[in-house]
C-alpha cells in the first residue's frame, strides 16, 4: 500500500488504538469478531508504534506485567463494544431509518463489513487528516469490492452539520447515528452543541447509540488508584504514545439527560453489563481490571 497518504495526527492515534484492537482480537480468532479491514488501515498508517504493536501485540499481551493486563482489559471492552454496536446497526436499521451517521468514526469498518449496510448510505464524520488518510486507503486493493461509506472531513466541535448536508445525507429520512469513543474528546459545551444537533435535526424515527465514559465527567466520583483514563497512558516498554492529554476530563451533562430533555426516549447499558455480555475473559485478573471504574462506561440508545 506505497501509495497511500501517511497520516499524522494525535487524535488518528487514538482511532488506530482502537483499530489495532480489534484487529489483534480478529487474529486471535477466538473473540467472535472478523474485520480483516482494521489490520489493513493500521498498516497502510505507517505509524511506526502502531504497525510494530500489531506485529508484536499478541506476545506483548501474552505477558503478565501490568500494562498486558491492562491492555488485554481495554482490548475486551473494545472487541464487547463493537459488538454491542454492531447488533444495535443490525437492529435499527431498516425500510424507514435508511441512513446511518458515524460520529468521530475513526478506522470504523462496519460499512465494509456488515452486509445489511449494502445499499444504505453510510456517512462518516472526522477530522480532515483522518478521512483524507482513509479516502485513500480504501482507494487500495484490500478494499477491493467492499462497500465504501461517504467521507466528511469535519470538525464536530464545530459547525459540521452543512458539511453532511452537502454530502448527501437526507434531514427527511430517519437517521441511525453512532457515536463511540468520541465524547471524551469533545468539551462539555461542544458536546451539548452536538447533541442539540442531532436533537433538532432528526426526523421521527430515528436512533442514537452514544458510547460515555463515566471518567470524562468530573461531576463523577470514580474511586480509583489511578488517574481518570490512565488506561490510555504510554508504556515505556510498548512505546505508546500517551493519548490521555487529549480527554476532556470536565462537568458536562450526561446524553441521556441531555436528550431526555430535547423528548428522546432513552435505554442505558451499563458498561460492565456490556462486557460480560459480549466478551468472554477467563483470566481473573484481566477481567477485574476490565471491571474496575476506570473502564466505567454506559451506552446510551435514545431514539426520537
Ligand atoms: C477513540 S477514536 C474512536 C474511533 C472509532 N469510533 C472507533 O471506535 O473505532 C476517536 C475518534 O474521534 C475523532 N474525533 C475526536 N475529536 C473530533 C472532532 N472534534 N471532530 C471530528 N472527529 C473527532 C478522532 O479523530 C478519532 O477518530
């Protein structure tokens, strides 16, 4: 993949953390997940730590040190997540909700790889550096056949809206919206401004499913050893790079409040619901470090 546009961003690490997750949990082949599509982007990234950790992820894992257990947690909830969310696709969307709208979507594969998206317009919302880089990876041969979604380089703490408009999407038609792992990088305020987007713009019918880390609140009180986030921070060892700068640790009003005021209907999963759920661990420690508040998530449904 010579010819694809590197990419070189902060927060595109954070989208190929979570790419390398899953693609690791795809080679495993024992986690129920199969995206070939996510090793393709991190390799075609070209981002030395991310290639090397793909490489070298499984034996790195494979250890008992502390940051392999926390890794493997973080790996879990990543694999339970994507699940979760790919059955809450499969669910919502259908003759009336025909278009779905990924937010901050990252190196997020489902338009390649769920097969009832065939036919539906699949919109991506990130930043400019991010989409650009994937425009061009899926230009390439891995991606040969697959189904592409439309692309918006835009950034969501601003004025993205026309951005989606001008893509295509239908402000008529019921809209299946998604958002995980993006809030924490928003500010509170920017995070109200997004939801009374979705809020104001959303036909009746449509469907939101938004990932929140009870961490990125500061009105929450996690009780924990370490820092909010903390799983997110460098290894010496791995040579990761530390993303937690880029959390917004702040009050902010939570999305199912939020949207229950705007008159969304809303259903919570709590996060630790989710990973048991969706993620088998056998190993007792990595599963109390999945569980532990630093991995204190919800999922929020809220439909209009
Ligand atoms: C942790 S990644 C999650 C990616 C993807 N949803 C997944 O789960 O694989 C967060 C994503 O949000 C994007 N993002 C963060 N802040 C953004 C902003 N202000 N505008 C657009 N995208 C943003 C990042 O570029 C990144 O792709």
């Amino acid at each position: 993949m010579t010819d694809v546009q590197r990419i070189d961003s902060r927060l595109a690490d954070t989208a190929l953390m979570v790419a390398v997750c899953r693609a690791i949990a795809s080679v495993r082949g024992t986690h129920d997940i199969d995206d070939p599509y996510s090793a393709a982007f991190v390799s075609a990234s070209g981002v030395p730590y991310w290639t090397a950790f793909l490489e070298s992820g499984e034996a790195l894992l494979a250890q008992s040190t502390d940051f392999a257990i926390k890794a493997r947690a973080m790996l879990g909830h990543v694999v339970a997540r994507t699940r979760f969310i790919d059955r809450f696709i499969e669910d919502s969307i259908g003759d009336s909700a025909r278009q779905l709208v990924i937010l901050g979507a990252g190196f997020d594969t489902r338009a390649e790889r769920l097969e009832l998206l065939d036919g539906k317009a699949v919109y991506e919302v990130d930043i400019e550096p991010v989409t650009r880089f994937k425009s061009s990876a899926l230009e390439s041969a891995q991606f040969d056949g697959a189904h592409k979604p439309i692309l918006i380089g835009a950034d969501l703490a601003g004025d993205w809206l026309p951005r989606l408009v001008e893509a295509g999407w239908d402000a008529t038609v019921p809209t299946v919206w998604v958002a995980e792992g993006l809030l924490g990088y928003l500010h509170g305020p920017e995070q109200e401004a997004l939801l009374l987007t979705i809020a104001e713009h959303s036909p009746e019918g449509s469907t939101a499913l938004f990932e929140y880390a009870a961490t990125i609140s500061s009105d929450t009180e996690v009780q924990t050893d370490n820092p909010p986030m903390e799983q997110f921070s460098s290894d010496a060892d791995a040579a990761l790079p530390d993303l937690t700068t880029l959390i917004h640790v702040e009050p902010r009003t939570a999305p199912d409040d939020f949207l229950g005021r705007c008159g969304w209907r809303n259903e919570v999963a709590a996060g630790t619901e989710v990973y048991t759920h969706w993620f088998d661990e056998t190993d007792i420690q990595v599963r109390a470090a999945a569980l532990s508040p630093q991995f204190d998530t919800r999922f929020i449904v809220s439909r209009k």
